[in-house]
C-alpha cells in the first residue's frame, strides 16, 4: 500500500469522525428541544479492488420509529377529540348550574309550582301572584337562556371547525413542500434530518385536528392518509373548504368539509376521520349539544303545556270579556273536527252569577242554551256561526286565521265568559281532542304563550287537504356520521292531499324516498324515519312555506326539521295577565251553584292548586335525544335530565383523563427511542473523539514516513 493511500485513509478517517462529531453535537444541544428527533450517523468502509480505503460517512438519518409513531398519532387524535368532547360538554353542563342551587333551571320550575300553591292558599292576594309570576318568568327565561347558550356553543364549536380546516390546508402544503426538499437531498445524499424533523412536526400537529396514517416513500418523503385511506398529502397534497354558519339555532343545517382530491375529485370529510379534534367538535356540533337541547325543550314544552291545560279548566274573578286563543293554522272544520264529548259556554255577570250557560255536545253536534230552554245542531265548518246564532246577543263565538274567539256581549249583564267542562261521569264525557280540552285545545285561557306551535298532532288525514300552496322547503340529508348526503328542494302543490303530500316527499327521485320515510300517524303528526341504524338524520335549510297563507311554515307546523327545539325560546307569560296579575285563573266556575247564583267568587283557590301539582301528574313525552320517551312526570323527567348532562360530562371527562394517559405513554414510548439520552451521545462522544485522534495519529505516521524516506534519498 502506498504512502498516499494510507495518507488517504487517514484523512477519510478525520472527515468521518468529524461529521460524527458534528451530529453529536447537534444532538446534544437539542437534549430539551421539544419535537426534535434524534439524529444517527452512519460509517460504510470503502473497498477498492478488494481492498480497504478508509471510511466514508453514510446518509445522516432521523432515529425514528413508524410503529411508535403511529402509536402516538393514533393516541394524539383520540385524546384531542376527548379532550375537546370534555371541554364543550363541561360548559353545556355549567350552564344547568348545581342541582343543590336554587337558581338551577330545575329548581326554578319548582319554585315557580310551588308559590302557586302559596298563591291558591291567599287568592285575593295579588302580592302572592305577582310572585308567581316573577318566579315563572324567571324559570321560562332561564330554559330560554340555556337553550340559546346551547347554541352559541355550537356556533363556537362550528367557527373552531373553520379554523381548523384553515389550519389542515397550511399543514398538507407544509408536509407536500418538504417531501421535494427530502426527496432532492436524499438523492443527492446530502442531509435531510431538518426537513424531515419539520415535517414530523408537522404531521403530529395534523393529528390532533384529525387521525392519519403516514407510510414512508422510496425516494425519502411521506405520504399521508386519513384512517379510512383517503389521500390527503404526499408529492401533492388535497385542500379542504368549508363555509361555517353565521347565527346558528336548532334548525341550523350546517354544510360539509369538502375534501378535493389531487385529481379534483370531491368527497366528504365526515366519511373519512373517526378521531382528532374536528371530529370531536362536528359529534358535539351536531349531536351531543342537539339531543341535550331537545330534552331541555321537551321539557320546558311539556310544562307550559300542562300549565296551560290546568290554567284552561279555570278562569280570573271576574271572568274575562274576551278570551283570544293562538293561531293553530288550521281551518275551523279542521279545527272542529275530531272533537268529542261535552263542554259549557258560559256567560257571567260582574258578581260572578251565572246568565246563561250552554251546552256543546261535539258527540252528537248539537248545542242547548239553559239547561235545554232552546237547542239545536252546528257543523265543524259553521261552529263559530252557529254558536253565535244560538246565544242570540249573549255572546260571540268567532274564528278567523285559525284563531278562536269568545266574547261576552257586555249587555244584559253578560261581563264575563268562561268556558267549563263538566265532571267526568258515566254518562258525561268532558270535550277534548287528542288528550286536550275544548279551551286548552284553542289556547283560550294559556297563561304561557308560545311563538311556535308546540302540538305536531294536527287531526289530519290522509284525505285532509295539506293546506300548503306556495313556497319551498329544502331538506338537508345526512348520514350517521354527520356527512351530507342530499339536499332536495319540496314544493307543495295547491289542494294536494296530505296522502298526495306524503307520496311526494317519500319520492325516490325527487323526494327523499331513498333517504327515509315520512309517515302521517292517526293524530295527524308527521314524522320521518331515516334509514339505516343508526339512522339517517333530516334538516331544514329553508323554508319558505306558509300553511293557508298566514299559518306556521311546514317545519313548524309538523314540528320537523329541529323545529320543535326552538320553542323554549319564544315561551313567554301571555302580557295580559303579567301585566295584571289578576286575570290569573285561580278559581273555578261552580255549575251546580243554585240557579246559578255565586258561581265564582274571589276567595276560590282551587284551580290554583291544581296549576301547582302538575308537576307530580303523569304525561307523556316524545322520545327525544337521549330519553326514549313515554309517561312520567315533570319532576322525574327534570331530574333524569339533570342526571344525563352529569353522566354525560363525567363519562367524557373519564374518556378524557384516559386517553391523555395513553398519549402520555405513547409520547414516552417514542421519546425514549427517538430522543436524545445524554449518556449515549457522551459515549459516542468520546469513541468520535477516540476515532478522529486515531485518523490523526495514521496521518502522523504516514508524515514520518515520507520524511523518512526523503532523509534516506
């Protein structure tokens, strides 16, 4: 061997343990360096002709682990999408307040039921009603208020889902970007650990928003896909859109993540993550935040309606001159149609005496004005008329834009009017239709008043005209995990039967026929049924519709589309008896008082009492959200609610404190192999140190020699 090959080894022997050095060093300096990635060098032998040249440094490489990678990926979007879950649930659960709190909702409604019993106790006390008062308007307010906060925290959640679509885009181009400067530098040999070490951190940053799967390519890049193998970035990289909601409600229907290919191809984002934190924000959007809010709603719904019913089976001292009841958005025949059994329309003078009663037997479709003095027959579609015919100038019986009215003349001694339903016998049945009386059934009497209508069990057929003739109402589809499925577009058609209406929706081209069902029950209630289980799920993005032209829209009227979990929002004490307390209906009118003389008086408390039990009576709930429904009462309903939102942020917060202990031991995992360990880089150290000295020493030793050989010449 030469002199000039051993000088040769000696230097590739400094060169290499040099670069060793150089990447000790850095590793070294980066020991607290969050992310960093331990750097490892490699040594290759050079042979030519078969014998040893020296040493050469190899391709400098990042001291990484794809198993524990993925490990900590997979933990990183599990723990970000829990972690999320727990945040947004926490703030709906502080909204309830504590159950031992007597501002909690719950409480309030107690209270509220409870001075109403003091109230009954002292009816002539119009201090103790207007604390009645005070105390249901603040329980109706503080349901509306919950309510709303449901929503603001939907649209939070909704705007944080923007922004990290924004944040997933820079991080693909990112991660596409340094797959070119890896790729180029590994060809060339030179280093890529820099890049490399940005792109993992890119890449874990990426999970927390959604869960991935990287696979290293041959030329030293990545590629990135979603769990279910959706391509997301590599030598190119897809971009998402998404267009967030502005005022967001419970009927908000909200638009997909629109993933577009490299190819152009476009595919929904909900149907290719299970885990990270969009999908944890899109399960709380458009699940979790939705079925607390429809139980709240049922709630506060079911207890205005049984207020109202009990409210309607009495009447103020002295009774009304006029009794209003809502807008039911039906025809007077429909109306009508389908009640039963026996009522009393009855007129009053300002001593509380009775002028004139009449009978309305809706079984038989005749009427009798004082006990039989005169008597005749009505139809549904006359009603109005024919009672108003029949109280020849006591009383006026009206009907105009779905709105039933009862006045007292004012002449005569006719002050007031009331309407009474007589006792349960078994002979006499008291008038009702669909579980409601007569008064509860038109709202003559509420004492809580809703924007929008809280019955979706309208009495019609299937041979009942649908009432819809202009308008349109657009139908948002989407499957189980939240992806969009279809938006179709329904436009009534003018004199179409509900039958015909039906058909039209449940239309598999143009309907939504291939999604679900809609059905028309035998109380008139419309409801779809999406397929599959779980189910597809159905919102209104528009609606346009107007039932008889001046009636609730075809959401509100048939309580779909999320419709019916807006109504705590416009509950509200009906003005006239908040601003005088005095019209409450706290007594009840005495049919069996001795011609008539002394039915209603001042000191009576006695429908008072009943307003305040209704609380511990049975009713029926729809099954909404997480309460599969059926009887029970208020007070159990109220504390099944309470417990739910409990169970449900306890369980998220134990889900949560979980998976950030298997994060934690996947980050611990992968640190202690991919970290930097001061212990081993001092040893190696100190063999690079050992190794340049010895490359040092061969090159002194080659230099003696040619001096050597020089002093010999």
């Amino acid at each position: 061997m030469s002199l000039t090959s051993i000088m040769n080894i000696g230097v590739s022997g400094l060169m290499t343990a040099q670069e060793q050095l150089r990447i000790t060093s850095d590793n070294i300096s980066n020991v607290n360096t969050p992310g960093y990635i331990r750097k490892v060098s490699h040594q290759t032998a050079v042979n030519i002709g078969g014998k040893g040249m020296g040493v050469t440094s190899g391709q400098v490489t990042l001291a990484a682990d794809r198993y524990l990678q993925a490990a900590q990926l997979k933990a990183t979007s599990t723990a970000a999408a829990a972690d999320v879950t727990y945040e947004l649930l926490d703030q709906i659960q502080s909204q309830f307040g504590d159950i031992t709190d007597t501002s909690n909702v719950f409480n309030q409604a107690a209270s509220a039921l409870s001075t109403m019993a003091e109230a009954a106790e002292d009816p002539t006390s119009n201090a103790s009603r207007q604390q009645t008062l005070s105390n249901l308007s603040s329980f109706l307010s503080e349901g509306s208020r919950i309510s709303a906060r449901i929503q603001t925290i939907r649209g939070d959640a909704d705007a944080r889902i923007s922004s990290s679509v924004k944040s997933v885009n820079d991080l693909l181009k990112n991660i596409s970007d340094l797959n070119a400067t890896i790729s180029a530098a590994t060809v060339a040999g030179d280093d890529a650990t820099g890049a490399q070490t940005t792109q993992a951190k890119y890449i874990d940053d990426l999970s927390k928003l959604m869960d991935v799967n990287v696979t290293q390519n041959e030329n030293g890049g990545v590629t990135v896909r979603t769990g279910t193998g959706m391509y997301l970035s590599g030598d190119k990289y897809a971009t998402l859109s998404y267009q967030p909601s502005g005022n967001v409600d419970a009927t908000t229907s909200f638009g997909a993540i629109v993933v577009t290919g490299i190819n152009g191809e476009k595919r929904d984002l909900a149907d290719n993550i299970q885990s990270g934190e969009i999908k944890g924000l899109m399960e709380i959007r458009d699940t979790t935040s939705v079925a607390v809010n429809d139980q709240l709603n049922q709630y506060m719904t079911q207890f205005a309606e049984q207020l109202n019913a009990a409210h309607n089976q009495g009447t103020s001292v002295p009774a009304p001159a006029t009794m209003a009841g809502k807008t039911l958005s039906l025809t007077q025949e429909e109306a009508v149609t389908g009640f039963t059994g026996q009522t009393n329309l009855v007129t009053l003078d300002a001593s509380g005496n009775i002028t004139h009663r009449m009978l309305v037997d809706f079984s038989a479709g005749t009427w009798s004005l004082d006990n039989g003095a005169t008597s005749g027959t009505f139809t549904p579609g006359n009603f109005a008329s024919d009672l108003t015919t029949a109280f020849d100038g006591a009383a006026t019986v009206g009907f105009a834009n779905g709105r039933m009215t009862l006045s007292a003349s004012g002449t005569n001694g006719n002050t007031g009017i009331a309407v009474v339903d007589p006792a349960a016998s078994a002979t006499v049945t008291p008038a009702g239709k669909q579980g409601q009386g007569f008064s509860h059934y038109f709202g003559l009497n509420d004492v809580v008043t809703s924007e929008k209508p809280t019955n979706y069990r309208t009495g019609l057929t299937s041979t009942s005209d649908s009432g819809f003739a202009s308008g349109t109402v657009t139908f948002q589809l989407k499957s189980p995990n939240g992806a969009s499925l279809a938006s179709v577009a329904f436009t009534p058609t003018a004199g179409q039967s509900m039958a015909d209406m039906v058909n039209g929706l449940n239309n598999t081209t143009s309907g939504m026929g291939r999604y679900g069902t809609f059905s028309l029950d035998g109380n008139g209630q419309l409801s779809f049924k999406g397929f599959g289980n779980p189910s597809n799920s159905l919102s209104i993005k528009s609606d346009t519709t107007s039932r008889l032209g001046t009636g609730a829209s075809f959401g509100e009227f048939f309580g779909v589309g999320g419709t019916p979990a807006t109504v705590s929002s416009g509950l509200a004490i009906r003005n006239a008896i908040y601003n005088d307390p005095k019209q409450m209906a706290m007594a009840k009118v005495n049919l069996n008082a001795t011609g008539g003389l002394g039915a209603l008086v001042s000191g009576d408390g006695s429908n008072g009492l009943d307003m305040s039990d209704i609380g511990s009576k049975t009713t029926t709930f729809a099954k909404t959200g997480l309460n599969s429904g059926g009887a029970s009462t208020l007070e159990r309903y109220g504390s099944d609610l309470a417990g739910q939102i409990g169970n449900l942020a306890a369980n998220a917060k134990s889900h949560k404190e979980s998976n950030e202990a298997l994060l934690a031991e996947a980050q611990s995992r992968r640190s202690a192999y991919e970290g930097v360990n001061l212990d081993e880089e001092l040893v190696n150290l100190t063999v690079y140190q050992q190794g340049y000295s010895a490359a040092g020493r061969l090159i002194q030793a080659a230099k003696d020699m040619y001096d050597t050989l020089l002093e010999m010449v």
